[in-house]
C-alpha cells in the first residue's frame, strides 16, 4: 500500500543548537534506512515551514506506523497519513 505522510516538527523553541542538529543527523540517517528498505520513496519539503511531504510504501497501516514512530523527531511531529489507491487511468 502507498501512502501520503504530511509531517511538521514542532521541536520545542528553546532546545539546545545541539540537540536539534544531533536529532537531525538522526532523523536523517533513519529516513535513508526507510529509503533503503523500500518504505519511503519519495520525501519533499515544505517551503516556509518545518514540514515535508513523503510517499511511503508498506504492507499495511500498522507497519507504516512502525516506520513513523522510528523517526527520532516522531514525537515532536503533527502527522496526517492519508492512504492511496491506484486510479483506473493508471491501469492502461
């Protein structure tokens, strides 16, 4: 099944320089292990705001949730997931 994940940060203001650049470098190096497994494939940000758009493949909505509460940054983000369905003119 395909996905569409909309995520936003919202680390708190006022946490150390430090501790958002490591929890970057981490967030970052998860999201290419999701890369390499197949699970995400395509990520965009979201120009103005702490946010990104990604296309996520997994088998069902529990193992996308397993990969999404993975991500070190998981709980200082807003999700919404909507799942996708293959169109009929995508079949010709």
């Amino acid at each position: 099944m395909e996905f569409l994940v909309r995520a936003e940060n919202l680390l708190p203001h006022g946490t150390p320089d430090e501790v958002r650049d490591q929890l970057r470098r981490d967030e970052r190096a998860r999201a290419m292990e999701l890369r390499a497994a197949g699970v995400l494939k395509r990520l965009w940000r979201v120009p103005g705001r702490n946010a990104t758009v990604g296309l996520y493949e997994a088998d069902d909505p529990a193992a996308l949730h397993d990969a999404l509460v993975s991500l070190p940054m998981w709980k200082w983000m807003d999700v919404s997931v909507e799942a996708l369905a293959t169109h009929p003119q995508e079949k010709q």
